[in-house]
C-alpha cells in the first residue's frame, strides 16, 4: 500500500482534506475545478488508492498515515 499511498496527487489530498473539514465533494473540488464530478473523481481515486470502501475510510487511513491533518 506504501507505493500507491506515494501515488496520492495534490488533488485527491485536497479533496480529502476538504472532506474531513465537513466540506461535501462538491466544496471539496471547488477551488480547482467547478465540476462535481471532479471532486468525486478524485476522491474515488484516493479510495482506490487506500483501499478504502468509503471516503470517510479513506479520510481515516490518510490520517493514520500522515498523509493530511
């Protein structure tokens, strides 16, 4: 998991940041891209990423990990 944990780019960080300041995906996305899309897109990559099953897991496990505050 080290290496995909490595692969967490500047967005799904952010967005995952975001998401555990009680933002909602679309908030989370705002200032690097209007689209709900996006800020779902990143945060189903970091999922992925994590091996995470819901956001608020993968918030959890970034965490844990050192990845956000």
């Amino acid at each position: 998991m080290a290496d995909q944990t490595e692969r967490l780019t500047h967005l799904e960080r952010s967005c995952l940041r975001s998401v555990a300041r009680g933002q909602t995906p679309v908030t989370a996305a705002q200032p690097h891209d209007k689209r709900y899309k996006s800020g779902n897109d990143h945060l189903a990559s970091a999922r992925k990423k994590l091996l995470a099953s819901t956001t608020i897991e993968a918030v959890a496990r970034a965490m844990k990990m050192g990845l956000i505050e």
